[in-house]
C-alpha cells in the first residue's frame, strides 16, 4: 500500500524519540535545530516532551571520537605560522542566535560533531569593529593588512595577510585533565513581559499583562576555545609578517576580553578570557628522508605487531635507540616521538618514563 503521508510528518514521527532521550553519539546541533517535539501548554512538566527535550540537550556530553578530531584539526594548523591561544568563556556565549530554531534563538555548533564553535567571520568582525573604535586612525596600516582593501577609485587592491580560523571547542578531558565527557549547554530565558507593545499594539504597557518566558540555550560558562591565526599564503617572506601575526593576536584577545563576541555582549554575554601564553610555532616542514627513521619506525612497528612488554620497549629505546636518533632534524623526531607515544600508552608510569625520554631526545641539537 502507498504510503500517502507527508515526507516531513514521516521524518518527525521516526525521530521523536530521539527528543527525550539523547545518546552520546547524537548531533546536538541537529537535534536542536530538527527535532524538537511538538509544543503543548498547561501540561505538567514532568510529562512534557519539550522540557526532557531542552533537559536532553542541557546535560548532552562530548561525541565519542570529538577529542581525536580535535588533535587533527590542531595539527592542520602548523602548515603556516600559526599563533594559537586558549580562551575561556567567562559569561554565557550565544553566537548565531538568528539562526533557524524551533525556540525562536539559534545557536552555532559544529557541523559535523555538534560542540560549539566561534566562526572566524564572527571573530574578524569583532577585532575590525574594536580596532576601529579604540584605536582609530593609528591602527590603519594594520587594518589594511589584516583586512585587505577592495581596490577602489584606481587603487590596488589588497588581500588580507591573516586568516582567521573558527575557534574549536577544546575537548573538556584537555581542559580540566579528568577522563569523560561533560556537557557543553546551559539553559536560558528570556521573559517578554509586555507582548502587546513590542507587538506593535495600540495598548501601552501595563502591569497586569501576562510574561511569555522563552527557553532557549547557550554555551555553558567554563568551557575553553582554541583561538587560531595564521598567515595568509604567500606572505612568510614579508619580514613584518610575524610581527603582524602576534600583535594581531593580543588585539584579538582584548576584543574578546572587554567587548565579547556573539549575541547579547550588552548583557554581559560572550566574554572570553586567554588562558595560559600565546603560542607562536613555525610551519612544520616535511620529514626529510632518514635511514634512522625508517629503521625506527619499523622497529615500532614490529614491536606492536609482537607485543613486546612496554617497559622492555622503554629501556631498549633509552639504551639503543635514543643516541642515534637525538642527531636527526626536529621533524624527523617529532615523527619518532609521535610514534613512541603510539605505542606505549594507557600505563600512567610507563607514560611518564615515555615523555621523559622524548624530552630528552627533542632537547638535542638536531641535523642543520
């Protein structure tokens, strides 16, 4: 028989559970954005499925495989001189809330893994915006050369020298050092006490009008974005381009510590604070082809494939392995380091040997 209903309604009806009960590996922007049940007033709250529905999203964690994305995400950065900086939020943050939502307040989150992100649009506007309004005429240059000119009136044009990554939620195990997930929303109201009037209504307000309280969520306060600029390709070679990546980067820290980023900055919304040093790397050049290495990695690799007992590998790396490695360039220890951690893991001792001969092997002089 021909299934006559609406592909919409169809949809609806297969994901409704969805709404009350949210698994780890479920999109929270999706759910939020698609799935939210029908609303029903004067019901009680504990059977209402719009509130387990907001409750559901309030107390969802991290997605299983988030962090190992992450660390991929940070490792594409070194292509470029990148500047990084740790930022806390330190009030609630609301950025894309005139996105589609069923509450009326959208809220942006990652495409793909449902965790908060700061668009680097939203940071570029936000660092335009107060390099303008504080400094004035005496950051012009810099302006023209963070933001580019359009070539107008016989001019030439200009690109932009740095690009302005989205900010990436830091994986909550990296922030605070526990294991697990935890959750990432926080409910908000916002309570419109004079319908008629801002309804564009003859009566003036009164105080004897019902309130409409609206539930809508925001980034929880707490939680930590990874701030990345980088140089536009095509200007490492401009000696001031260092020097403009990292004043860049203190300017951004000061637009976003005193004016905020998002919706609702007036009320004291979106306030992010650095947290630790700025961290200025150089591009990661390509491993240069080495013997060692080769020989190395495959030794790694034969003592996966036979499991050789962890504290045996340790010591035959300190004793063998470490001399003839130390010699190599950084990026040729780098790889050897990464694959040693690749090996010996989930042994909090045997880790702590682990970092503390990597330290001493990148702490050599490597090959010119």
């Amino acid at each position: 028989m021909r299934d006559t209903s609406k592909p919409e309604e169809t949809m609806r009806a297969a994901l409704r559970p969805l709404a009350g009960t949210l698994g780890r590996d479920a999109h929270a922007g999706l759910v939020y954005e698609r799935y939210a049940p029908a609303k029903v007033h004067d019901r009680d709250p504990a059977h209402d499925a719009w509130e387990q529905w907001l409750s559901g999203l309030e107390t969802h964690p991290e997605p299983e495989g988030y962090a190992l994305a992450f660390k991929r995400w940070e490792d594409s950065l070194r292509q470029s001189y990148t500047v990084t900086f740790q930022a806390r939020a330190d009030s609630r943050l609301l950025v894309g809330h005139g996105n589609a939502s069923p509450t009326g307040v959208g809220l942006t989150l990652h495409h793909t893994w449902g965790v908060p992100v700061v668009p680097g649009s939203s940071l570029k506007g936000v660092l335009a915006g107060y390099l303008r309004a504080v400094y004035g005429d005496g950051a012009a240059e810099a302006r023209r050369r963070l933001f580019g000119v359009p070539g107008e009136d016989g001019a030439r044009s200009h690109a932009g020298e740095v690009i302005f990554h989205d900010a990436q939620w830091v994986p909550h195990a990296r922030v605070s050092g526990a294991q697990g997930a935890a959750p990432f929303l926080s409910r908000d109201v916002l309570t419109v006490h004079h319908a008629g009037w801002y309804g564009g209504k003859a009566e003036w307000p009164n105080d004897y009008e019902s309130p409409n309280p609206v539930a809508f969520l925001t980034v929880r306060p707490g939680g930590c974005f990874l701030v990345a600029l980088s140089l536009a390709p095509g200007t490492e070679a401009d000696p001031r381009a260092e020097a403009l990546l990292s004043w860049t980067a203190r300017r951004l820290d000061e637009a976003l510590r005193h004016w905020g980023v998002g919706g609702k900055t007036a009320a004291g919304y979106g306030r992010l604070i650095k947290q630790g040093d700025f961290d200025l790397r150089p591009p990661r050049r390509p491993v240069r082809a080495s013997p060692a290495l080769a020989e190395f990695l495959a030794w790694v690799e034969a003592r996966r494939e036979d499991n050789t007992p962890k504290r045996q590998v340790l010591e035959r790396f300190e004793a063998d392995w470490l001399p003839r490695l130390m010699p190599l360039a950084p990026e040729a220890r780098d790889a050897c380091a990464a694959a040693l951690r690749g090996l010996v893991k989930k042994h909090p001792k045997l880790e702590a040997w682990r970092d503390e001969l990597i330290a001493r092997m990148m702490g050599a002089g490597g090959e010119p």
